[in-house]
C-alpha cells in the first residue's frame, strides 16, 4: 500500500467476522485496522457467537478493534465489561446501524435523534477505566443535522476518532452522501474525523483526501468485500480469490458443524458480495446451487474463468 492515508476496513456484519479478516489479512493485507462487527446484548445476553469473534486469539491481524452497538447503558456496559476482561481496551461505538428493527428501538443510528440518551450512555461508558473509545456515526437518523446535537458529548468520552458515513438511517446503504454536512462535522469536531462511504478504488481514496485534506484517515466497506484486492491490485490473483473462498468454506465448515444447508446458505450470503465483476455466468450457477457439491462445481469453474 502505497497511500499515506490511514486506512481502516470497516465491519459489516455477516461477513467480517475474524475468518474473513484474518484471512484477508494473510492473503491481501493492505487495511492499516480491522474494525468488528458489533457486538450486541440480545434476549438478555450477550451473543455468544460475538464473544467468540472477539476474543483476542481469535483475532490474528495486527489491529483489531470490537465494536458494540449503541443501546441501553447497562447493556453496553456489559459488553465493555467482557471485552475489557477479554484484554481490550479500544472499543468502537456503533451510532450508525441503519436497520430499522435495531433503529426504532433507540439503538445504532436510531440514537442520534435523541440527544439525552446518547450523553446517558457516553457518561456510563466513561466510567469504566483503562478504555479509550471510537465512534462510528451517520449524520443522523432521520434528518442529516442530527449529528450537531451529538458532536459537543464527545467530550464526555474523548473519543481517539469519529468515523463518519455521511448518510442518515432512513437512506440505508443508498443515495447521495452529503458531502456538505460531512465537511461541516470535519470543522466543527475537534476530534479526528475518518471519511467512509463507497470508496472502491485506489484513486477514490487518493480523490477523497484531496478534497479533504484533514481528514484522519478513510473506512472501506463493500469495496474490500467485493474486491479484497482493492489496496493492492497486484495481488488480485484467482489464486488468491480462490483462496480467501477456500479459507472461508472451511472455517464454516467447521463451525456449522457439516450442516449442510447452512453452509450453503452462508456460502451463498458472501457471494452476494463477492466478486460482482466475476462472469455472471458463473455466479448464477453459484446463487442456483442445491447442494455443496453443486456448489463447489460452480466455485471452480468461476475462479477457472477468472
Ligand atoms: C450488510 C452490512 C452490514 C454492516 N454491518 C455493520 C456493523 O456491524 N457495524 C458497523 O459499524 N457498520 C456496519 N455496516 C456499515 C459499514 O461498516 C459501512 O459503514 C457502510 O457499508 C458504508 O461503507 P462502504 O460504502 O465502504 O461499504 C454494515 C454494512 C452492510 C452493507
């Protein structure tokens, strides 16, 4: 990687999880941290899968940082609490989650509208010793000036970086990022800000800073999952999409247990992602496959075509 811009690979849930990043990292590296998916509290605990991605030898690439959802203060205490017993202490916050069953119940991006309860749960959050915290943020709900009531409780965190998607919940992953609101938060937060939102190319991240030149660095999402070769083109060998696959197959192979439709399903749910590039062909076959050994048949003959 030849950019002297920090750059960070965001977490996307179901897909980043440690496999995908510590396989990445082995095979294509590039991304300067790996950010987790968030964890969440759910039906009272907290998932177990989450504690397991997490833990510290689960995770092999240099910079790791856990995520937890933004939620009730005494659920995301309870997760700071087991990722500080775990040995972290660099913790996202995710004010950005988009999903509207987790939004409406004033959690993720659903937070920003509601000013009172994000300073409750900074305050809780800042309680606890020894953590520095990050945050990852849209520009709001549903109102993209949301994020000026939000900007003056970081004090009460003193976060190391706010990463923002300049979007707001209610357009999803979709839509016209405003740029406009985005430099407004870039002078007016005196923390360090990082830029992200479809970036997919070497000379996108090269356009950004040039744009805007105090930025802390750039957060890369889908661009990573479709092409992991996307900060080092050199690398972007069927070999080695072949091998990202084969690392992911087998680690859920072990962890579904041999469930095979599961496994099918997981397999097909990364696809939905990547590659799109690939002979259209090819990926159909992969998306219409009964079976793994269909399925695997489909693979070999995509990353043949490559
Ligand atoms: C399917 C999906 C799952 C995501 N999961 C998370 C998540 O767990 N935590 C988070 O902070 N952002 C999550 N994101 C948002 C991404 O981290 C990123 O902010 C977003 O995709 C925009 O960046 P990009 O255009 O580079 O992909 C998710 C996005 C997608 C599409």
């Amino acid at each position: 990687m030849t950019q002297d811009t920090t750059i960070m690979c965001a977490p996307v849930q179901g897909i980043t999880d440690c496999h995908w990043r510590n396989a990445h990292y082995d095979i294509f590296g590039g991304p300067d941290r790996y950010y987790g998916p968030f964890m969440r509290v759910e039906h009272g605990d907290i998932r177990k899968r989450d504690i397991a991605d997490s833990r510290p030898e689960n995770n092999t690439v240099p910079s790791f940082t856990p995520q937890i959802l933004a939620c009730r203060p005494q659920d995301a205490i309870r997760m700071v609490n087991a990722l500080v017993e775990m040995g972290h202490n660099t913790i996202d916050i995710n004010l950005g989650c988009p999903f509207p069953p987790i939004a409406l119940h004033h959690k993720g991006s659903g937070l920003l509208q509601y000013p009172d309860e994000v300073e409750k749960l900074f305050k809780t959050l800042s309680e606890v010793e020894g953590v520095n915290y990050s945050v990852k943020m849209r520009l709001g709900w549903d109102e993209p000036k949301q994020w000026r009531d939000i900007v003056a409780l970081f004090d009460i965190i003193n976060p190391s970086q706010i990463v923002v998607h300049p979007r707001i919940g209610r357009q999803q992953y979709k839509g016209v990022l405003n740029l406009d609101e985005f430099a407004d938060i870039l002078s007016m937060c005196h923390y360090p800000v990082v830029f992200n939102g479809e970036i997919r190319t070497l000379e996108e991240i090269t356009r950004f800073k040039q744009i805007f030149p105090d930025i802390a660095g750039i957060m890369i999402g889908r661009g990573l999952i479709e092409d992991p070769a996307m900060l080092c083109p050199e690398k972007g060998t069927a070999d080695n999409y072949c091998e990202l696959h084969n690392r992911l197959r087998d680690a859920y192979t072990q962890q579904l247990n041999g469930g095979e439709h599961q496994l099918l399903m997981k397999m097909k749910s990364f696809w939905e992602m990547y590659l799109p590039n690939a002979p259209h062909k090819s990926l159909k076959a992969i998306k219409k496959a009964t079976s793994m050994a269909k399925y695997n048949i489909a693979v070999s003959e995509l990353f043949y075509s490559l």
